[in-house]
C-alpha cells in the first residue's frame, strides 16, 4: 500500500499500529509511523495548513474515527 500511495502521488502517508508499518516503510521518507491515536492525531494536527486534503481509512476495528473526530474538534467547518 505505501509503494501506491507514493506513485499515486500522495504527499504524505501517515500510519498507525502494527500492522501498517510496513506501507510506512514501503513509501519512504515522507511517511510517518504511530502506535497511538493520540500520537497521530497530535501529528496530524500540527502538520494540517488550510488546503489541505486528507484521508483517513482503516477498518471498524482500528477505530479511525477517533482521529476524524480529533481533527474535526474545534473546527466546525471543517468536513
């Protein structure tokens, strides 16, 4: 998944837990890898400038919603 996301253009792939460690090593020197929720929604947000598109996928399990939720805190607009 990494190797694609680079060649698809994708400026930056952040990752979280185990089991995507690997897409974050498979893309290079642009990706970041994080174990919590905590941790790659703090990244997230001090890297977020206007503009920005972002999109986040993962399974029900992975709980991804914790970070839609972090990114949207505070910013009404936002969507």
């Amino acid at each position: 998944m990494g190797a694609r996301a680079r060649d698809a253009g994708i400026a930056r792939l952040y990752t979280l837990g185990a089991l995507s460690a690997s897409a974050a090593d498979a893309y290079g020197a642009d990706a970041r890898h994080f174990d919590t929720h905590e941790a790659l929604a703090a990244a997230l947000r001090a890297d977020l400038v206007s503009g920005v598109r972002v999109l986040v996928k993962g399974s029900r399990g992975s709980a991804m919603d914790r970070i839609v939720a972090a990114l949207l805190d505070g910013h009404p607009h936002a969507a």
